[in-house]
C-alpha cells in the first residue's frame, strides 16, 4: 500500500511554541487526512523531525509499504538521506528513531519540495504551534477547528 504525505514543523521565537503538522495525500478509496501534534516549547528542527515521526506513526497504523516523504526543510531531508551529518546532540535520537521507523517499510523515499508546495502541512504544523502557545500562556485548551 502506498503512503505520501507532506511534513512540516513550526516553532515561534525557536525555541518557542511548537507544532508538527502532516498531510497524507489520498490514495485510492482512502480519503485525504490532516494531522497535528502540538510539541510544547521547542526549536523548529525538533518540530520537523516530530512531523515526520508523527507521518511515519500514521503509515505503519496503515500497514503502508511504500511510503515518500515530502518536506520543505533541506536539513532534514539532507539529514535523512545521508548527505548531511546530525551534528546536534539534541537530534540524534530523533534521527535514529526515524531512520529506524524508515527502514520498516519495504521502500522509503524522502524528497525537498519548495516551501510553496507545502502550504498544507505547514497550517497543519502551525495549527500544532497554536495549541502549544496556548498552553504556554495558560489559556483554555480548545482545539482549533
């Protein structure tokens, strides 16, 4: 079974409020889905790396085989792809346990796309960081619709 999604991760004030957002494309009779996890106060980095392991959560659920990424961060496809090193300590175990999740599936592949083809995932990730500003500041916790 097939599996795309777009990713995306936003923190304000990095470290600020944060959110990892996701866009699973439909395929076949599966319907399109929007995901998002707000992360607390974080850097964006760590937002990104949060969005991909919350899309990779959702293809194993799936029973996905073959799953492709889309994100507009060059750091983490970079880094995922073996052409960067992680070099932040803070990083490496969400690296690892992505590269660990990516390896499950029977074929993985993980592309750069421009930050306008990702409008998407990016409202879902900043709906996220919107939950997360709330909570930072106390408010009452209703999730955006």
């Amino acid at each position: 079974m097939k599996f795309h999604a777009f990713i995306d991760g936003a923190a304000r004030g990095n470290p600020g409020p944060a959110g990892a957002g996701v866009f699973v494309a439909a395929e076949g009779d599966r319907p399109a889905e929007e995901l998002f996890e707000a992360l607390g106060r974080t850097t964006n980095n760590v937002a990104e790396y949060r969005a991909l392991l919350l899309a990779l959560a959702r293809a194993e659920e799936l029973g996905a085989t073959d799953v492709s990424i889309a994100s507009d961060s060059l750091l983490l496809v970079q880094q995922m792809l073996g052409v960067y090193r992680v070099k932040a300590p803070h990083l490496r175990p969400l690296f690892a346990e992505a590269l660990r999740r990516a390896k499950g599936f029977r074929r993985f592949s993980i592309v750069h796309v421009p930050r306008e083809q990702n409008k998407l995932a990016d409202r879902l990730a900043n709906l996220g960081a919107d939950v997360s500003e709330r909570r930072v500041a106390g408010d009452a916790l209703p999730l955006p619709r």
